[in-house]
C-alpha cells in the first residue's frame, strides 16, 4: 500500500507489527502524562525516573531502535540534504 518491499516492511517496522500480533494498546493511544505527573510528585528532577521504557541521554529509543537510517529516497521526497 506503502511501496514498501516485505524486507523494508520488517527492517522498519517488524517491532510494531509484532507487538500487534498481542492486540492494540489498552490506552488507545491516548497518553494522560501520569509519567510527567509521577515526576512532579515524586519531586524527580527527570522523567526518566519515573518511565517505565526512558530514552537514552541522547535521545535514542532502545526497544524501538529508533532513530533508524533512513533511505536517500525518503529524504529526497522530504526535500531534505545531508552534508558529510
């Protein structure tokens, strides 16, 4: 539907695909901010303390591996150049 090839499909999207074998989120997707309010109550000085799946210091998420690498193709249709 996406002009994605099945091997494109896993490589970007095989975690989330899986994780839907179990069924949608409970939430629905509606985030409440309870881990920003833990925070505040709690008296942490960051909300890595309080969340259950935190990203790292700079910015990556481990158990989405993400950000991943993009195609020259994705950035082309963004308009998008990258200097080395």
């Amino acid at each position: 539907m996406v002009g994605l090839s099945k091997k494109e499909i896993d490589e970007k999207f095989g975690h989330l695909l899986k994780a839907f074998e179990y069924g949608a989120p409970p939430h629905g997707g509606i985030a409440l901010g309870i881990e920003r309010f833990l925070m505040i109550m709690l008296n942490e000085k960051s909300i890595r303390e309080v969340m259950p799946f935190p990203k790292t210091g700079d910015g990556r998420d481990l158990m989405m591996e993400a950000p991943s690498p993009v195609s020259p193709e994705q950035l082309k249709e963004l308009n998008i150049k990258t200097s080395a």
